[in-house]
C-alpha cells in the first residue's frame, strides 16, 4: 500500500482527540550509520504557537490548529504525531512545548532529560494515570499511549517517550510493511510486542530470535538501522524505534 503523503493517526488519536495532530523538533540524534537515512529534510524547526484567534483556536504551524489552553491547568498544547512522507518509513514527531507542571499522586516517576536539560521521556511510577501524566508535561496522553505502543495498561518502569527523535523511523505496530489484502495482523502485532519487551530487558538472545522473523517485515530502511543498532547493541536507539 503505497504511503505517499499519508498522515498516520495511530489508533484512534484522531477520532478521540477529534483533532489533527502534526510535530517538529529533533532530539536525540541517531548513531552515524542512521543519518544517511533521515539526516537531511526529517529535522524541522520547531513550529511557534501563535496567539489564540478569535474562535478560540491557536494554530501550530503546518495547517494545524488546536483549542486554546491544554489539559489540567496548561496554558499550552503539544502531542505526538506519527506519519510517513511518500514510501519512506513512519516516524514520529512532538508539536509545542512540554511543559512541567511538577508531580502529582498520579504522575510521580521521574523525569528523563538530555544532557542540554530538555526532557525527552517520563518513567512510570506505580499508581501513574496517563490522563495525570499528560497533564504534568501539558501533552495529550493518548498520543503519547499510542507512540509508545501502550496496548491497554502502564507499568511501573515504563518509559514513555515524550520527544521523539524525527530522524528514527517509528515501527508500526499495526501494519507490517509488506502487509496484504485481507491479512491477519495479529501475529505481527504480537511479535512487535515481543521485540519491545526484549529490547526494555535488554536480552540480545530474544531480540535476535524475534528480530529474524519480524525484519523481513518492517520497512527497509528502518530494518536496516534496527538491524546495525541489535548488532551493535545499541539498547537505546532501539527502545526508541520499539517504545
């Protein structure tokens, strides 16, 4: 299925949310070997909120316009969007700013920042809601479940990536690359899973094992960059590419 100027909603971001949802910044650069894929043309400046108009909606660049305000008390709006731009592979992107409203009973796990000081993810914390933790960084939590392939609940040690890198390719979930008419995807869905779950533990033997059956089915350039990132043994480049 060609994926041509196609703007993924993951899950039902859109239809919950009821709004469009777009993104910016790069963070976190990909190793070397990944920039040939994506370092030129991924990374955009980030996009500056305008002031809210007069119909109640500010506008985040790029044809997007959101209502004013954020969720609990923010003043400010940004999510997470996961596209694919012609036949390349997905990736993610954050639009507005994160902003750190502190924690509360039910977002109380820590912080993740670079080495600059910007937060790039959030770990969970037994009792965390991801309604509260959306509301802590001012960002719409179900996009944030669905960049970080959250099936149903969060775990405590959960880490939630709030700041995408652009210029990593994200790996669907829900539709492998070669993905036929008709096909049960369940499968697939079920080994996505089982790369996650090996990459957080960091257990080379069973990211290998499902990583051969999986690979064939991920997009090229992203199986590449996975692929020198398990040989390498690179756990971070692939816990973001398997959030």
């Amino acid at each position: 299925m060609k994926r041509s100027t196609k703007i993924t909603m993951v899950v039902s971001a859109a239809t919950v949310t009821g709004l469009a949802i777009l993104a910016a910044p790069v963070f976190l650069g990909a190793a070397s070997w990944a920039d040939g894929f994506f370092g030129a043309g991924s990374a955009e400046s980030e996009p500056t909120a305008d002031p809210a108009s007069d119909d109640g909606l500010v506008d985040l660049g790029d044809g997007i316009s959101v209502p004013a305000g954020g969720p609990g008390d923010c003043t400010t709006n940004a999510r997470i969007n996961t596209m694919a731009d012609d036949d390349g592979p997905f990736y993610s992107k954050l639009l507005g700013e994160l902003v750190e409203m502190g924690p509360s009973e039910l977002a109380s796990g820590e912080v993740l920042k670079d080495d600059d000081g910007e937060i790039y993810a959030y770990m969970v914390a037994p009792g965390d809601s991801p309604i509260a933790i959306g509301e802590r960084f001012c960002i719409d939590y179900v996009t944030v479940q669905s960049h970080n392939h959250v099936r149903v609940n969060i775990n405590p040690g959960d880490v939630l990536y709030l700041r995408p890198d652009p210029t990593l390719p994200w790996v669907s979930p829900y539709e492998p690359f070669d993905v036929q008419p008709g096909e049960q995807t369940g499968p697939y869905y079920d080994a996505i899973d089982f790369m996650r779950n090996a990459v957080a533990a960091q257990d080379l033997a069973e990211a290998q094992r499902v990583w051969a059956g999986l690979g064939p089915r991920v997009h090229p350039e992203a199986r590449t960059i996975a692929t020198r990132a398990l040989e390498a043994g690179d756990w971070e480049l692939l816990r973001q590419m398997f959030p």
